[in-house]
C-alpha cells in the first residue's frame, strides 16, 4: 500500500568543525499508515536529527542538504516554512525526551494544549478547553479540570509525557514522531506510557515513528525497525525478521550487549561479612527559618552485610533512598542513627580524623563520567591524589598508575592527557582506576554505567566483575535497572521509599519474586515478554 | 505557609536590617574627623572658643557616646530622626522633600532603560553572531563605559550650551513658579538630560541580560515544542521566549532598588537636580550625621519593600516560586 | 600677551541663548544664594550670603561713601567730642520695625550694648572700647569710650553693627528665638517667606522711612548650587544678581562680554579682601623670615592675578588693601618675582637642595571651594615653589577638617583670606595681635605672629585722635609686617558684581549689597 | 591554554579591546620619555584650545599642556584600577569560597554583609569612608575595595555551592583529601573562568568610580587623574570645551576596551561556548 511518509537519501549536514561532515548520510526509510516504525541506535547515530528533519525542527546551523521527504504527495523539504508550519501540530505531531523541560514553565497546561487546537482551528477558548479536557481523560489522567488549570511543575514526569501526548494528538495528526519518550522516566512509568502509545495508535489507526535505543522498547512496540549508525542505515525490515536473525553483524553485537535479565553468576561463598549495616536512618530538613515542613525520611532502618569477593546490588526507582544508602556507608553523608560496621570499628558516627585510616578502605565509582573527573587536571594527578592524600612516594604511585591503567584497559600514555579527551566509557574505566589505587578492601559503584551506551555498558560491567573477583573486592551495586543488576549481583536488595522491600540470591528473586513491587518491577523491564 | 505570614515575616527582616543599618553607619559615620559644630564655626568667619562650646552643647555632641546612640535610637523608634544640624529642619522632612524627585527621576530613567535595552536585547538575541548582534553589543559595551558624570556634562554641553534645546540644571525653571499642567510640563522637560544620562547607564546592563536570556531560553525544548505546535515565529518570541526571558530582568531591577531610592550622587550632582543623591553628597561633606544617618535608614526601609515587591512580582511571573519555601 | 578674549571669541563660543524673557517688566528682583544659610540673625552668623539678605532688613546708623565718609542713616546727625572720647547720635523719629513698634534709642543701647558684643567677634572688638551707652531721651543715645578708638564710626558700618529690635530678643536666647526665622528689621525690605531648599522672599516695605524707596516690589534669593548653574540663570536672565564667588573667575571674561549684563569690580570695596596664606610660624622654617621672604620671591603674583585668576584683583602690597584709608604703599617693603633671590636666601638659611633638588617638604591645606580660584591658587604656587627646590603636598579638606585643622594649629601653610571692613583696627588687627592667638578658634591670629611693636602700634593707632598721627601709627605697621614678612599677601580681590541691565541704582557705595538693595529700579 | 588563546583572539571586539589597552599602558608607562617635563608644568596662558602653537591638546584651566596630563592621568586610573580590583578579589575569593564550601551559619553571615552592601547605595557608603581615610590614593583604592568585594564574593559563592555537590569533590573527599587541598586545587581552578571574567568588568567599574571621586574632589590633590581633570573643568566646559571631553573620551576609551576584553574572556572561558 502507499507509505505516508517516504524519506529518500536524506542528507544532513553538520556546522563544519564538528566530529563528522553528515550526521545523516543519505538514509531512505518509508513509514506505512497505521504502523509504528522504530528507529534504533546508539547515541551519535543520526536517529533523533532524522525525526527532526521530518517535522523541519533542526536546531541552528543543521541542514537539510538534500534528499526528499515526500508526505502525502508532497516533498517537506520543498514546502515553504509557512507551509511547512501549517502541517506541523495538525497533520504531523511530535513529543520529545525530557517531560520536565518540554512544556513551558509559566503557562498552565490548559492554555498551552489550547494554544495548539486555536492556532489551526477558529474555536472559541471555552470549546477548546472542553476538547483538551476529554483529550487529558483519554490520556488517563484523573480529574482533567483540575489538571488544566495547573502548571507543569506541579505535575510528575509520568503525567505531563501524557500531557504532551494529549497536546499532541489534539489535531488527529496522521504521523506522531516520539523522540526517546520514555528514556528520563522511571522504568514502571515507562512501561505505562509505552503501553499508552501502543493503544492510541491503534484506537486511531494512526503511525507512530519512534526513536529509542532500547532493544527492549523495539521488542514490545515496533511493527518494523530500521538500525542506524553513524549516520547510516545499517539494516531495516520487520521487527521478528531484524530481531530473530539479524543480518548485520553491528546488529547481532547490539544483540549481544543486551543484558538478558537472567543471573548467570554462581551463589557467593559464604564468608565472614566485612561490612555490616544495622539500622541506618538519614533526614534530610525542608524548609527554611520560617517554614516547619515535615523532614523527609530518605534511609528508614536499614540493615544489610557484605562479605569479601561478594557483589550485593540495592535496586530501585528514583527516590527509593539507594545512592543515599552508598553515601552513608562511604561516610560522604553522616547518618542519623543505626550503625555502620567496617569488620569490627562502626564508621558511623567516628570524628573524622579518627575516620581518616579507615576511609581508604572503602572507595566509590561515580555515575556521571562527565562530573566525575576534575576537567583541569591530567589523568595522572588525577590518579595519584589519593597516595598523594596519605603521604604515599609520588614517584612509586605514578609507576603505580601507570599499572593500574593497564589493568582496567587503557594505555599508560594517558597520564599526561586531560579528561575531556576520553570517551564516557573511557573516563569510568579511569574513575575505577582511581578507587583503587588505594587498594580498596570495599567498593562502592553508584550507578556506574547507566550513563553509557549499551555496548560500551557491557564492557565496563565485565571489567567491573574481573576486578571484584581479581582484589577480592567486597562490591555494592546501586543500580536502577534490574537487568544490569542480574548480569554482574550475586544478591540483590529491592528499595522503595527508604526501606527494602525484598532482598535474597539474585536467582531466586528474579525467578520467584515475593514482593508485588518486585513483580511490577520484572515485569516492567522492555522486551522481557516477547521471549 | 500562606502569602500573608511570609509577608510578616520580610516586614520584621526589613526592620532588623534597618536596625543593623542604623547601628553600623551610626560609629561609621563617626569616624570621620571634625564635626559639624567646627563645620558652622569654620564657615560663620568668626568663632571663638564660647560660640564653638555652646553649638557642641547645643547639638548634644558633648555628650559620650553610648548616651547619643541610646537617645538616638529611641528617636528613630518613634519615627523622630531628629534634625539636620546644617538645615535646621527635621530630617525626615528634609528626606521626604527630596524623595519623590529621586523617585522621579530615577523611575523615569529605569523605564526607558527597561525598554529600550529589552529593544536593543532583543534584536541582538534574534540572530546571534550577526551584524545586528555584534553592534548592538558594542553599542551596550560603550553606554557601560561611559562615566556618567562626563556622559552628564557632554548631553549638557550639546543640547543646551551649543543646541540651547533643554534646560541644563534643576527641577524646574527657577523663579517661573509655574502650577498645574505648566509645572508638570516644565519638570518633565527638565528631566530629560538627566533621566536620559541615568537610562543610557541601566540600559547596557538590561541590554545584555536581555540577549543572554533570550539566547539561552531559544535553546529550551518548550520552545521547540511551541514550534512543533505549528506557531507562528512571532508567537513563539513573544508568548515563550520573552515571557520567560524577563524573569531575569525582575530580579536584576530589584537589585538595582538602592540606586532606584539611593539616588545618582553624580548625575544629580552635574544636573543639580534637588534629589536624595544630592543631599547624600552634602551630608557627607558637612558631615550632617543625622542627615546621613536618616538617609541610610529611609534607603533601607525603601530597600528592603522594594525588594520584596520585586520578590512578590517575580512569584507572579513564575509560578515554579512559592513566596516562603 | 594673547588677548584672551579674542581666542575665545573664535571659537564662537561666546554665542548667547536669547534672554529667558524680554527685559522683565515685573518689579521682583531675582538674586541666588550659593547655599543656605542657617537662620536669619545678622549678628549671630556673618557670611556674606548673610550680609547680602540681611542687608535689606537690619540698617546701621550710618552709611559709607566711596571715601568712606560716614552720612546719615538712621541716625539722621552725630557729634563727636574733640577728644573722641563721646559719641552722640540723632536719630530720626519716624523709624518704626517692620512690625509696626517705633525704633527708639532703646534699640540702639540693646544692640551695642548687650546683643552684638555677646554675638559678633567684630563687634565685640570694636565695642570693647565703649565705655557705656547712655539713652539721652527717645531719639538720642551717647556713647562715652574708656579712650579714644577712631574706627568707631566704621565699626558701625551695616555688616559690623546692624540694629536689633529690643522688644524682640531682650531677654531671650539669642540662639533659639524663633525671629532668627523671620527676621524684624527696619530695611526697606521685610521678611515675607523662606521655603527650605528652594527660597527667601522679602516683601517691599510700604511704611519704609526714606521717601522714594524701596524701589522694587521684592526679592527672590533662590537656592543655585553650582557656579555653572548660576552662570546660565544669569544668561538665560533667570536672576538678575551674581554676587561675588557665584561666578567662577573662569567664566568671568564670558560674563563681562554678555551685553546683557552689567559688571562691577567696586561693589565689595568696603569689605577689602585680601587673598592670603597664612603660615604656622611655631614650626621651623616658617619660624625664620628668610624662608617667608623666600617663599614670596618664588611666586610671580603678576602672572597669578592675570592668568591663574584671569585678571581680576591686583597685586596686594601691603597689609591693608590699596582702595582703602592708611594705605601707605611707600612704608612697605616689597617681594618682587625673583626666584634667584628666593633661593639665595634658601642657601644663606642653610637649606641646601638634597636628592632630587628638593629643600624642604612641607604641605599646603587647602580651602575646599570645590576647583574654584583658591584651588587654582594652589595648584600654581605649589609649582612656583617647586622650581627654588620646595616640593608642596597639597592637602585637600572639608570644611569640618579645615576649621578644625585652622583652629587648632595643626598646619604648615594654609590658604585663607581676610576682610578688612573700611578699618585695619576692625578687619587687619584680629589676624596679627598676639592677645588674639587663641586655640581653637578659626579665624584668629592662628599663625603665631607674636611682635609687641605691633601689638603697640595697632593699639595706638586705634586710640590716636588726630587723623596724621593714625596714618603714622599704621604706615609704620606695614612696614614692620612687611619687612617680618607676617603673612604671604598674595593679591587684592575683587570680587566681581553682576546684574542685569534692566535694573539701575544697584550698587550706591562701596559696601554694596551690605548696605540693600531700597535704591534699585527698572532702568 | 593555546585553546583559550586561539578563541580570544578569533573574535574582533576582545582583539581590539587587547590593542587598545595596550597602547594605553604603553602611553602611561613611557610618559616620563615623551613629554620632557612632568603635567604640572604651566606652559603657556589657560584655555587655549587643541592645535594652539605646541599644544596637541590645548591647554587646561592652570595653563599646564593636557596631552601630558593624559598621559599621566592613564597612571592613576590604570593604577587604582588593577590594585582596587586585586584587593576585592582577594577578598571576595576568600569569604565567597569559605562560604560556599562550608555553608551555614558562615554562608547565612557572608549573605547578611553583602544584603547589607546591597541596601546601602554603594557610592556613599564610599564617599564616607574615602572622607574618615582623608582623600588620597590609598583610601580610594581601600574605598573602592571594601566597597566592590561583595560582587566577586557573590560570584565565588555561587561557583563554590554549585562545584562543592560535582562528583570529582565527592571523590577527592572519598580519597582522603583535606579540605583545604579541595578548596585550591579542585574547586577554586574550576571556578576562575567567573572570576577573571568578573574581575576585567571591575577594573573597568574601579576606573569609573576613581574617576567619580576625584571629580567631586575626593582624591588627592597632588595628583592628576583624568577624573579631576574633568573636575577642575565644570566651569571651563562653558569656555573650553576640550577640558572636558579629552579626558572624559579617555577614560571611555580604556573602560570600553576592558569591557571588551571581559567579553572576549566571558566568551572563551565559557565552558557552553554559543555560536
């Protein structure tokens, strides 16, 4: 049947003086009716500028050079900007990645779905606020009078996507574009918004052109999927053909790099614990001189023990208290009651000179590898702070780096070059090299590959265990996502709202979950169905 | 907690801050050598030894110390900021007399500071890098470089030495004692040189805060939702960009709430325009203190309701601020 | 010499804006004040904005000429006793205050006797020699002195003894009665309004006792801070006075040029000023009159009036000021420009120049008129000094710290000027009599002069009857101060007076605006 | 460095800016070499205008030459300049960055003083204390510092709290590092790009102010800046045009191309360079 949308060598060129000439090189892609094409790759592939490229929203000094993008008959990159603007919203709708920042901060949300319906349809404001009315409760959104008189900040990141869902389809647009919508939101919001989309698409009939690089998300939503990278479209076709045998190779290792959700991992050998929590409790004040809000509790009487060689991963959503469970146990926060043994000494409440001994035992990889590393220094200060802290030889701890480099898989020339010159994956490997140049006994990784694309996200969880078993390391891995935690946690601990709500070997509650958020987490995961 | 007990609550802070203002320029103020009574002896010509002693005694300036900050401070309690001793008047009047051609003035030049560097922002940020942009930088940069005083004096050299235009000095055409509409017209047309040199100044600041906002807000997704939404250019600069690019501005215009109530020494200086700025500079030199005093005590108070004006208007312009969290 | 008007002229610069209004008909005189003064009483406060309003409301007894021969005023005839020991006056019956209550002998006896002694430094000196003030009968009063004092008569010129109404301040504080803000008199002016900060008005006095006069029908003095201000009020015929320092001396050649201004230099000849530098003769080497002399010989006072001040004053020889009575230009010994002589007698003291070429470092405080002549003065001097090996440190001051510094000795040099009021016993003696060092007190004789031949001379001079043997006394005097260098006289001021040519009869005698303004009409 | 280098200098406003205050200090330090004799010196009659016999830039109301009283007028702006705008700098860095890092009750008193700052209009709070030191080239330069320092303070402040939550402080904290070593050799580098910035914009300013000063006659006499130049010429300006507007250009010229040189540093030390 005739596709709605056809892309033809569509060509997309970059300012000069970035990393490549075309972010998108000559890609052809067709999106029938009534279907919803995925288009999947890694960060850096092309994919979001060729949804931009459709609704003609490049950002400054990105063109379109060539190519054709025929809807409907007509060729969009030959439409006018007037007439280009008279299609967007009405016949071609599109919602975009982070919720939070997508709607305007100082317009309620009735007069900015308003704003959409009136700037394409004569209808007098108290009509148009009826329609977007029903539109928010066809979103499922309860009380949708309430809601329209509200702001975006008063909203959750679940409510306003749907907002912006609603606001979207105001027109019955023929084509919806979602660039990444669900990648900021938390993973039980997320399947509920993806389910969403998957409904209206069908209730309307309509095609959905999404852009995600979550296999997982292509599993459960796509009815065809194109592969991009650099620019390129390395493979396209039905989601069973591409997924069940895929013909290209980057393909089959995106494939593999997925983590399966499954714990391959041995049950740990008992050992005497080397670190013993009992009872941590952490508030954190709100309010200022005037105010008396209520403290928010974010650590609610938790205990747990860690032994040597052992990874215990603590798993759960935003605000579930875990990265403030890692920063009690490293001491960066001071507790508020319970008790924080380190072998026999508790380094909950010690003055921290007395702390000061105990603490290079205990070292932590961080989260984000463009924050983790002080931009002005070289990779080697970087490295030898920590010797350098304790009064250790400078000259033996550079020798020291230099093999410490090696060991986490980066040249030894690397001491002498800045961290802006290293890639995400490169900067963690060296924020790992870091922690233990002080011969840590534990370690501590708040979420240490969540920021890295999935390729790159296998190899550093893979050196990550190699190092565990190597030093014999006791290791407490924070993580949100439960398919990372069953790859690399002999036990695993499930948090919610400060208190754990489930903890035991990572086989059992993966394989018989007991508690009902548990479940919901599991069976929230992209793509865990359709295998 | 409600909009009222926040409100309270900034009244008392302002209190307390005036408190502390008063407490600190009273021994500040002190510092300084001689006093008035050697001021009055120094310009009457003729002093002796009896007249210096009963000015001392008159003024209470013989006594320690802690008694004239204890008797002081009881005054201003009661509102009474005792008088001036080189104008003989009550301070207060004396302040309230000057006030609202301050006011006046100053007012006058925010506005059309306000407007004329959102103007100039504007165009700048519409497209950065281009000729536009780099011009109007550059002109910002020269109104910022200009000292006012000088800038003052060469708007008084061309348009009423040379041109003969505008009236160069005061309030109002001296001895015209004008009423009604006349008056109205007659200060108005004297404050143009004045107010323009005050604009000139305030506008560079505006200017480039105008085009850094508007740049920066460009770059937020909702305006690219706005777009997606199918607006129109116009639409998305004025209901989106501008919108949430003059929240910077509120706050920046409630920074400049001092010199809004503090007056311009130096354009009020060049121009003689009879405002507190002024009268600051004269309390400074016959060192006036209760003068002085009560002008940092008013300028204070003012302050401190300007400040939260701007804080009560900034919560209307966003509604992401909750007056008291 | 470049005749500057010339320059100036081409630049076309000299371009007048049109007259604010058509020469103005209304009978209102339109004068400024530089600042505000603090009240209204005459006595009390004795600056010259108070000598220019208060002039029109409080008279004296007797007016001057150009000769500074007394006539009548409001003592209509005198008599003085051969010895000079009695003074009678006559006064005329027909006086009444402004507020209606007859000016009888009574007035005259409070005010020499009892207000100005207690109030006015000057008056106090010159009624110091009065034995006691006897009231003859209603109009007539005599005045019988320990000893002969023959600036009697000149000390009761207007701004040295202007009468006090009796009936309003006998027995009260002189300081806090609420007249000083509303002022009685029997000028040809009263007191009508004092708005703070923008105006005085005084109102004609239709029950005035000289026939004829006030000519006007009142006077607005309005607040004009700047000198630049005061400038385009008198252009734009805003005002039709500028007294004195409200024109800076560089726009003088401007003003003089306006055709439609009138310029006098004689209007303050009865006040003589002389600009000066007083130096603190307790310090070493202001103590030696080498260096003073020195210090004299380095400044070319030529070049001073003539470009520093663009011509106005002259070159002050002597003590008292040339236009006035005992001025004895050939007693003096004089201090030509000589910068040679100045630095032989810097050697001859032993003052060799060191590192540098620099003698001697000492500093000059400087009167804070904010850039006017007296910093220009400075400035110059300080540069004259420095080519004979003296490096200057110009102090700059506040009024507080310049009369607290003056009164308490605590200065090298200072710059300063004093006014001689028609007599040297009345204005020239209070600086160089050794009873008037007193510290603490401005004004005084804060250099430290201390010559009994002086302090002799002043005091016969004062009591000598017979007119030869006063001028004697003080041509001897100018030469012992001259030749001890007691004080660097740099020049005679003359203080300019401008007025609009719509007005005649403005300036009748040489006290000026000191003695009102009851004469003026439309031309 | 080459980097930062290589963007201040591919922009025309901060190279001009450069080219400018160059020469400017060149013509203040090499004065004394090219006018024989120092600015005091009368040379001829007052008033006389540019391009009279010998005078560049005519003459001023003492009759001294003002071409040579620029030159030397640039020493006391650029000097007062610099060395006010050093001091408030150090201050500003030392509080703002204790503030900043600890937080507090320290950070709630640094906050009260600059409010304090904020309330009392900042030019008389400098007349009172240049008129308690006595006017002179010390007490314009503490004046001024003592005055200007809350601006980098804030600054500094804000940078500190902001830099204090990175990861890379956490870590140095995990790694043992004293907070003294934190502060100087993880925040403080990381936060100077601001500073600088702020800093170029305050010469600028401290030469205006000083200029203020010495035109309402508070600065030390014995000296000539292009601010007393202007001062000693409210009156001349009616007569003599160009003793007002030489040194009034002058000190624009030099303040623009410090701003000039602030933008060029804003632009090339902002880590979210646009264009």
């Amino acid at each position: 049947m005739e596709p709605l949308i056809a892309i033809q060598d569509l060509v997309v060129a970059l300012p000069p003086g970035a990393d490549r000439a075309h972010a998108v090189d000559r890609v052809s892609l067709t999106i029938n009716p009534n279907e919803i094409l995925c288009i999947l790759g890694e960060s850096g592939s092309g994919k979001s500028l060729t949804a931009h490229a459709v609704m003609g929203l490049l950002p400054r000094g990105v063109s379109a050079s060539s190519g054709h993008i025929r809807f409907g008959g007509t060729d969009l990159l030959a439409l006018p900007p007037s007439g280009l603007r008279k299609l967007r919203g009405r016949d071609i709708a599109m919602i975009f990645q982070d919720p939070m920042a997508a709607l305007n901060p100082v317009i309620t949300i009735g007069r900015q779905i308003t704003e959409q319906i009136r700037a394409h349809r004569t209808l007098p404001q108290k009509e148009a606020l009826a329609l977007a009315a029903g539109l928010l409760a066809e979103m499922g959104l309860k009380d949708p009078k309430a809601l329209l008189k509200s702001f975006p900040h008063q909203l959750s990141g679940g409510q306003r996507q749907r907002v912006m869902i609603a606001m979207a389809l105001s027109l019955s647009p023929k084509l919806l574009i979602a660039d990444e919508p669900t990648t900021a939101l938390d993973v039980t919001t997320q399947a509920q918004i993806l389910k969403l989309i998957k409904r209206i698409q069908a209730e309307r009939e309509m095609s959905v052109l999404l852009i995600t690089h979550d296999f997982g998300v292509v599993a459960d939503m796509a009815d065809s999927v194109a592969v991009m990278r650099y620019g390129r479209v390395v493979e396209s076709g039905a989601t069973n053909d591409v997924l069940g045998n895929p013909s290209h190779d980057y393909t089959r290792a995106l494939i593999a790099a997925v983590p399966r959700g499954e714990s391959r991992l041995p049950p740990p050998a008992e050992g005497q614990p080397l670190v013993q929590v009992k009872g941590l409790t952490k508030r954190f004040s709100r309010g200022g001189f005037f105010s008396r809000a209520p403290a928010i509790v974010a650590l609610d009487d938790i205990s747990l023990s860690l032994s040597r060689g052992e990874t215990l991963g603590v798993v759960g959503e935003s605000g579930s208290g875990k990265s403030t469970l890692a920063r009690c146990v490293i001491r960066l926060l001071d507790p508020d009651a319970g008790e924080v043994l380190l072998e026999e000494a508790d380094i909950a409440h010690m003055r921290r000179s007395a702390l000061r001994p105990l603490r290079r035992r205990i070292q932590m990889v961080f989260q984000d590898p463009f924050s983790s590393l002080n931009p002005r220094q070289t990779v080697g200060d970087i490295l030898i702070a920590g010797p350098k802290a304790y009064g250790e030889d400078l000259k033996e701890a550079r020798r020291r780096a230099a093999d410490m480099l090696s060991l986490v898989g980066l040249s030894p020339q690397c001491l002498n070059r800045l961290p802006h010159e290293f890639s995400g994956g490169q900067r963690q490997r060296i924020g790992l090299a870091r922690a233990l140049m002080l011969k840590p006994e534990v370690l501590i990784a708040d979420e240490p590959v969540s920021a890295l694309d999935v390729t790159v996200q296998a190899k550093v969880l893979k050196l990550l265990d190699d190092v565990r078993r190597q030093m014999n390391l006791a290791m407490l891995f924070i993580t949100h996502d439960m398919r990372v935690a069953a790859e690399i946690c002999h036990r695993v601990m499930v948090m919610r709202h400060g208190r754990i709500v489930e903890q035991g070997p990572t086989k059992d509650v993966f394989a018989a979950p007991s508690s009902d958020y548990t479940k919901a987490l599991l069976a929230a995961i992209p793509g865990r169905q359709a295998r | 907690m409600n909009r009222l007990s926040y409100i309270g609550a900034r009244l008392i802070k302002t209190v307390l801050v005036a408190l502390t203002v008063v407490l600190l320029s009273f021994f500040l103020v002190r510092l300084a050598p001689g006093d008035t009574a050697t001021v009055m002896a120094g310009q009457a010509g003729f002093a002796d030894e009896a007249f210096m002693k009963s000015l001392r005694a008159e003024y209470g300036l013989d006594q320690p110390v802690p008694v004239q900050l204890w008797k002081y401070l009881s005054a201003v309690a009661k509102g009474d900021l005792g008088s001036s001793f080189v104008r003989r008047q009550p301070v207060l009047d004396v302040i309230l007399e000057r006030l609202p051609n301050t006011l006046l003035l100053n007012g006058f030049a925010l506005l059309v500071a306000i407007a004329g560097g959102v103007a100039m922002g504007m165009m700048a940020a519409r497209r950065p890098g281009s000729a536009m942009d780099a011009s109007m930088t550059v002109l910002s940069m020269v109104f910022y470089a200009m000292p006012q005083f000088w800038l003052g004096m060469m708007a008084m050299l061309m348009f009423s030495v040379w041109l003969g235009w505008l009236p160069p000095f005061g309030l109002e055409t001296m001895g015209a004692d004008y009423t009604g509409l006349a008056r109205i017209g007659d200060i108005a047309v004297h404050m143009i040189l004045p107010g323009v040199t005050l604009a000139l100044y305030f506008m560079a600041s505006y200017a480039r805060l105008t085009r850094t906002a508007m740049i920066e807000v460009a770059d937020q997704d909702f305006v690219k939702t706005a777009r997606a939404k199918g607006l129109r250019e116009g639409q998305v600069a004025r209901r989106h960009i501008l919108r949430n690019a003059l929240i910077p501005l509120i706050t920046f215009a409630g920074l400049q709430s001092a010199i809004l109530v503090g007056g311009s020494v130096l354009v009020e200086n060049v121009f003689s325009w009879p405002g507190i700025g002024t009268l600051a500079y004269e309390a400074v030199t016959t060192r006036d203190n209760p003068l002085l005093l009560g002008i940092f005590i008013v300028t204070a108070v003012l302050v401190g309701l300007f400040n939260l004006a701007t804080d009560i208007a900034y919560s209307i312009a966003d509604p992401r601020v909750e007056l008291g969290r | 010499m470049l005749d500057r008007r010339a320059v100036l002229g081409g630049t076309g610069l000299l371009a007048f804006p049109a007259q604010g209004r058509a020469a103005d008909k209304r009978r209102i005189i339109n004068a400024m004040m530089t600042d505000e003064p603090a009240h209204l009483n005459y006595p009390l406060f004795n600056t010259r904005i108070m000598q220019e309003i208060c002039g029109n409301i409080n008279e004296s007894l007797l007016l001057f000429d150009w000769q500074f021969k007394p006539h009548p005023n409001l003592a209509r005839a005198f008599e003085m006793s051969p010895d000079g020991m009695t003074y009678t006056f006559h006064l005329r019956p027909d006086v009444r205050w402004h507020d209606g209550v007859p000016f009888t002998a009574r007035d005259v006896a409070f005010s020499c006797g009892v207000m100005l002694p207690q109030l006015n430094p000057r008056s106090r000196n010159a009624f110091s020699h009065v034995g006691e003030i006897k009231v003859v009968d209603r109009c007539t009063i005599r005045f019988d002195m320990k000893q002969p004092f023959n600036a009697f008569l000149l000390s009761l010129m207007a701004s040295s003894a202007p009468m006090m109404p009796a009936h309003i301040y006998e027995g009260t504080n002189f300081r806090t009665n609420p007249f000083n803000f509303k002022p009685i008199g029997t000028g040809p002016f009263k007191f009508a309004e004092w708005r703070r900060g923008q105006f005085i008005h005084l109102a004609r006095n239709d029950h005035y006792w000289r026939p004829g006069q006030p000519g006007m029908d009142g006077i607005y003095y309005r607040l004009c801070p700047t000198p630049e201000q005061r400038l385009v009020a008198m252009e734009s015929g805003a005002a039709d006075f500028a007294m004195a320092d409200d024109i800076d001396t560089v726009v003088n050649s401007r003003m003089v040029a306006n055709p439609n201004v009138v310029a006098r230099s004689d209007a303050f000849n009865g006040t003589g000023e002389i600009s000066v530098m007083e130096m603190n003769q307790r310090r070493w080497p202001f103590s030696d009159r080498r260096f003073r002399a020195a210090f004299m010989h380095a400044i070319d006072r030529n070049f001073l009036v003539k470009a520093i001040n663009f011509g106005l004053g002259k070159v002050a020889t002597s003590p008292i000021p040339s236009n006035l009575p005992y001025h004895d230009d050939k007693a003096v010994v004089k201090y030509p420009f000589d910068p040679a002589r100045a630095r032989a007698l810097l050697d001859e003291m032993g003052m060799k120049p060191g590192r540098g070429g620099v003698r001697h470092r000492f500093g000059i405080m400087m009167i804070p008129d904010g850039g006017g002549y007296w910093t220009r003065a400075a400035h110059y001097i300080k540069q004259a000094l420095s080519e004979v090996g003296l490096e200057v440190n110009l102090e700059s001051t506040d009024w507080p710290t310049f009369s607290r510094r003056s009164g308490n000795w605590e200065f090298d040099v200072d710059c300063n000027s004093y006014g001689q009021y028609g007599d040297p016993a009345i204005g020239t003696a209070r600086f160089f009599l050794s009873s008037n060092i007193r510290k603490g007190v401005p004004q005084s004789n804060i250099q430290g002069y201390n010559n009994p031949e002086v302090d002799a001379l002043f005091h016969q001079a004062a009591v000598a009857v017979d007119p030869a043997e006063v001028q004697r006394h003080y041509s001897r005097l100018q030469y012992v101060l001259t030749r001890d260098v007691a004080m660097v006289w740099l020049y005679e001021r003359q203080p300019m007076f401008f007025y609009n040519k719509r007005l005649k009869n403005v300036i009748m005698g040489p006290n000026g605006p000191a003695d009102g303004f009851g004469s003026v009409t439309l031309a | 460095m080459r980097h930062f280098l290589r963007i201040f200098l591919s922009r025309p406003i901060p190279l001009a800016g450069l080219a400018i205050f160059a020469v400017i200090v060149a013509l203040a330090l090499l004065a004394p070499l090219l006018f024989a004799r120092g600015p005091f010196i009368i040379v001829g009659m007052p008033l006389l205008p540019p391009g009279a016999p010998g005078l560049l830039a005519g003459s001023d109301v003492l009759g001294r030459d003002m071409a040579v009283g620029l030159a030397y007028g640039a020493r006391i702006s650029l000097l007062v300049g610099i060395t006010s705008t050093l001091g408030a700098v150090g201050i500003g860095v030392l509080l703002g960055a204790v503030a900043g890092y600890y937080g507090g009750w320290l950070d709630d008193l640094l906050m009260r003083v600059t409010e304090f700052f904020q309330i009392i209009p900042n030019f008389v709070l400098l007349m009172v204390l240049v008129a308690f030191l006595q006017p002179s080239l010390s007490s314009t330069v503490i004046g001024i510092a003592l005055v200007t320092w809350p601006q980098v303070a804030r600054v500094v402040r804000g940078e500190f709290l902001s830099l204090r939550g990175r990861e890379f402080v956490q870590a140095a904290r995990t790694l043992g590092m004293r907070d003294g070593a934190i502060i100087f050799t993880q925040i403080l580098p990381n936060a100077l790009p601001p500073i600088i910035v702020v800093g170029s914009m305050m010469v600028g300013s401290a030469i205006l102010t000083e200029s203020a000063l010495s035109f309402l006659g508070l600065s030390d006499p014995n000296l000539l800046s292009w601010g007393s130049m202007i001062g000693g010429s409210r009156s001349a300006m009616w007569v003599a045009w160009w003793t007002t507007v030489l040194p009034g250009l002058a000190i624009m010229i030099t303040v623009l191309a410090l701003n000039f040189i602030g933008d060029g540093l804003n632009d090339a030390l902002n880590p979210r360079r646009r264009r």
